[in-house]
C-alpha cells in the first residue's frame, strides 16, 4: 500500500507532454494542433489578473481585467496550479450564427447590454516617476508645494503640492507644483498623456524616517480601457478576432426563453479551423451552468469509446434541452423565428492586451521632415503612416490618377520654393534645365520681403546663377525630393538637368497644372513622347 508522504516518485501522466500554457487548454486533443501553439501564445497577452500587490508595485504599464471569472470548464493543471487565485477571462454566451454581416472575417459583434454591464472591462495602470533630484532641476533647490496666489490649482493639487488622489485628469492638467527656494517661484509641472486617467495612488520614495525632504513621489494612473470597436479578443482554442460592432441588446437574437447572447461568432471560423475543442466546451459550459457544476477539460479523458460530445450531450438532455447545444432562436429585429437551430452554450472569453487606443494613428496637419519636406515617421510624433511603393502600384493600377496626385504630391512634398506663399511652384531656368541654381536677385534686399500683394512679376526678381540672367525663369511644380535628389547627386558632382522643357510647360498649362515628371538627360526622348508629341 501507498502511504501519505512515504513516496518518492509519481506516475507519469499522459498531459506531461504538454506546456504549462497548453495545459490550460481545455480540450486541446480535439483542436488542431497549430490553434494550440496560438492559444499558447495569446495567453501570455491576456488582460486578466497579474498580480495582487498592486497597491505596492510601481510598473510602468500593467493590464488588469476589472470583471474576471472562474471558467466553468477548466484542466486538472487549473486547478492544480491555482489559477483561479489569478484569472484571465469571463464565462460568455455565445452564439454562432452568421448575423448583420458585422461578424466576417474573424469579427465578432459583443451585446451593448453585457458591456455596460461590466462584460471584459478593464485597465491600465501606468506610473510616473517625479524626482527632484534629477539633472532636470540642475541641483536647485525645489519641492512639492502648491501656490497659494493660483486659485486654479486647488481643483488639481493638493495644498502639499501633489496630485489628488481620485482625481480625473486630462491632457495639460495641473499634475504637480513645485517651489524653488532661492527664487521663491513656482513651477506647475502638468498631465502630458493625450488619455485622461484617474490618479489611483500616490506613493512617496524615501528612508521612512521623516528626516529628509520629499523629493521622490510615484504616481499611479489608472487608465479605463472598456471594450470598443477594434479591441482584440480570444477563447481559449486559438479563435481570435475583433469587436466588430457594440450591437443593443434588443436587436440581437434571443432564444424561446428570453435569454440574449453576450457574443455573436461567425460559423465560418469553425470548418477550416477544426477548433472541435470549442465546440465541446460550448456544450460544457452550457450543462456546467444548467446543473451548477464545473467540468473537467483534461486532455486526454475522452475516446473514441467515450466520446466528450455523447457525455456532455446527455447532460444536456436531462436538463431539458437539445442533445447537440441548438436551440431555436427569434430575430431580434422583426421578431421572426429563425430557419435553422443555432449553436448555443458558454465558451471561456479572454480579452487581450491589443486595443484601437494603443495603436490607431491619424493626421490632418503636423510636423514634417526638414531634408524632404514630406511627413514624419510615428505615432507618438503625430506623424503620417508610410504610402509605399505597393500602394502607389495599386493605385495606378486602377487608374486613379488624381488620387495619386493628392497623396504623393498635394498632401505629401509639394514644393514651396520662394518665399512668398502666394506661389507653390519650384523655380526652373529653361535655359540651362536646372532646378537648384535659381535665386532671388538681391536677396538681402528689403523688396523682396515685402507683401505677397505687393509684388508684380515675381520671377523677373529670380536670377539662374549658371545662366546669370532672369529671362528663362519658369515656375513648375515638383515634388521637393526630386529637388533634394538633384542636390545630393550635385554633392557628388553629377548633374541633373530638366531635357525637353518647353514641351514640358506647354503640357503642364494645358492639363490645368497637372505635374509631369520631367524628361532627364541620358534618357532618349522617344521613351517618353509619342510620335504625336503626347507623352507615354
């Protein structure tokens, strides 16, 4: 007989095979196995219940699920590992029908109803670090106080000078306000994040003695990050996809008994996944909350012989309802049943880390790069997302000639040559073809600063400093990195010339000013021009 703490070795189980994440599958021996090696990898991003000595950490980001739940259909390795102590996601409703058209492609429409409620909210919490000891402050001697002549800071700061706890900020809030000693001035140092966030705490660095100044604080934001359109989400069998739509809750469909789905998941994400382990745990899920158990998702506990579907399917039936999880369901929009009966049960949702918050880049107007002229790289700059070369190959493709004009032209590096803003057109010298030997006559001069109004004849002011005289001067447009590639080839002493450019002008007034790109030497002209003088 085997005695209570005598052993020294234990039996091999058949799920050692697995990884600690694979282990968490439920189902796994009925997926495909590259689902699993995705739901391996989607469990380390979920927003579920990192840690529990939040109050006392100082993260730079961490994520937390407000809502978490136990699952009902859970491995040995679960429960045997504690994760209920840390979960990672909510039991939903679903039910895979093909509704609205929201749901191709890996969307999934969540009820509007269920999200207000509380279904998968979340948030982030971020820490800032304020140290007056940096090189920021050069040694001054500064410290946490509020002004006491601003009446505008009390809604913000505290009379000790640092942030109210509770409080919501926005963007260039009052955060912090500080007074230098030996000037006796005060500096207000503000919120800069373009999210607003609440202050969750506070937290003071130091030796604890009471001895030394407050110079060091912590200061926690807590971020709400409620589902939204765009936001990932995942089970637990490698099924991912994005809110597509907030749906009403009156709109969606309903079964005979009233109840209302919390996700809607497209049928077709089901035949070539093979994700049969999904379906299993909707009807587990569904007989674990008829009958107020958990199920045990084991792998390797089923067979050919026992198989998961008869078992669960069973316990269905004895709770009244179908053998196979379907029920008939009305629509919600005119109240009509459906043809067909729809797959219906609880699957474990997990939300995941990647948000339309974190990653959605847009831009009007901003900063642009000083060599080229055309928009900066990156979100956090404001700047423009890159429109490559495949992109410019799909549009003339189709023909879009204007739409290509807009986007690598208008609102990409048209030139601003002169200095008078009542002209966007690059300066050329007909005579010689060059683009970057052109310039004001007297540049210094006080005439040529004057109004835009003011001045008759603009290019009777420029000068060719190769041809030295003002008679060829034309303005055309151009993209100023064609004007930046002349430079840097000129660097290097190779010149660039503008071949063929009466042709070129007459062309450009004809089509309303409408850029063609220059004929360059080196390239033979009947390349380029038909034998009608019309360009390719």
């Amino acid at each position: 007989l085997v005695q209570k703490i005598v052993t020294t070795h234990q039996e091999i189980d058949p799920t050692n095979i697995l990884s600690f994440n694979a282990k968490m599958i439920p189902f796994p021996d009925h997926n495909q196995s590259p689902r699993n090696v995705y739901q391996c990898q989607m469990a380390k991003q979920t927003m579920g219940t990192p840690v529990h000595s939040l109050m006392h950490r100082t993260d730079n980001k961490m994520y937390c699920l407000r809502t978490p739940q136990s699952p009902l259909v859970k491995t040995e390795s679960y429960d045997a590992y504690a994760i209920d102590n840390y979960p990672l996601g909510t039991n939903a409703i679903v039910a895979v029908i093909s509704y609205t058209g929201y749901d191709m492609e890996d969307a999934m429409i969540i009820n509007k109803a269920s999200a207000e409620r509380g279904f998968a909210h979340a948030c982030i919490y971020k820490t800032e670090r304020i140290n007056l000891n940096d090189r920021l402050y050069d040694g001054r001697n500064v410290f946490f106080h509020r002004d006491p002549a601003d009446a505008t800071l009390a809604a913000y700061v505290d009379a000790d000078g640092l942030p109210q706890v509770g409080k919501l900020y926005s963007k260039n809030d009052p955060l912090v306000c500080l007074l230098d000693k030996e000037t006796g001035s005060y500096m207000v140092k503000r919120y800069h994040s373009s999210e607003d966030a609440y202050v969750d705490n506070i937290k003071i660095i130091g030796s604890g003695n009471g001895a030394e100044l407050l110079k060091h604080i912590c200061v926690t934001f807590r971020v709400i990050r409620n589902p939204f359109v765009g936001d990932k989400f995942a089970s637990r069998h490698g099924q991912k996809g994005i809110n597509s739509f907030l749906w009403p809750a009156e709109n969606m469909p309903f079964t005979e008994s009233g109840m209302v789905p919390d996700i809607i998941f497209n049928p077709h994400g089901f035949p070539s996944r093979m994700t049969v382990g999904m379906m299993i745990e909707s009807m587990a899920g569904k007989s674990a909350a008829l009958h107020g158990i958990k199920h045990d998702a084991t792998p390797f506990k089923f067979s050919d012989e026992q198989p998961a579907v008869e078992y669960f399917g069973q316990l269905l039936t004895k709770a009244g309802y179908n053998y196979y999880g379907n029920e008939r369901m009305y629509s919600g929009i005119d109240g009509r049943m459906l043809e067909v009966d729809i797959f219906f049960g609880v699957v474990y949702y997990q939300r995941l880390r990647h948000m339309v918050a974190d990653k959605f880049q847009v831009r009007a107007t901003g900063a642009v790069d000083l060599l080229t002229k055309q928009p900066v790289q990156g979100r956090k700059r404001g700047g423009g997302i890159r429109f490559g070369e495949m992109e410019r190959d799909s549009l003339i493709s189709h023909g879009t000639a204007f739409l290509l004009h807009d986007r690598l032209f208008d609102n990409s590096d048209k030139d601003y040559k002169t200095i008078f803003t009542c002209f966007e057109q690059a300066c050329l010298c007909t005579g010689c073809g060059r683009l970057i030997s052109t310039n004001f006559k007297n540049f210094w001069n006080n005439a040529t600063h004057q109004t835009p109004n003011a001045i008759v004849n603009v290019s009777s002011r420029m000068i060719c400093a190769i041809c030295k005289t003002s008679d060829n001067i034309e303005f055309v447009q151009f993209p100023y990195v064609l004007k930046y590639l002349i430079a840097e080839l000129s660097s290097v002493n190779n010149k660039l010339i503008v071949n063929n450019k009466e042709h070129i002008l007459n062309i450009q007034h004809i089509l309303c000013n409408i850029p063609i790109f220059p004929l360059f030497t080196g390239i033979s002209k009947h390349e380029w021009i038909t034998d009608d003088r019309l360009p390719l």
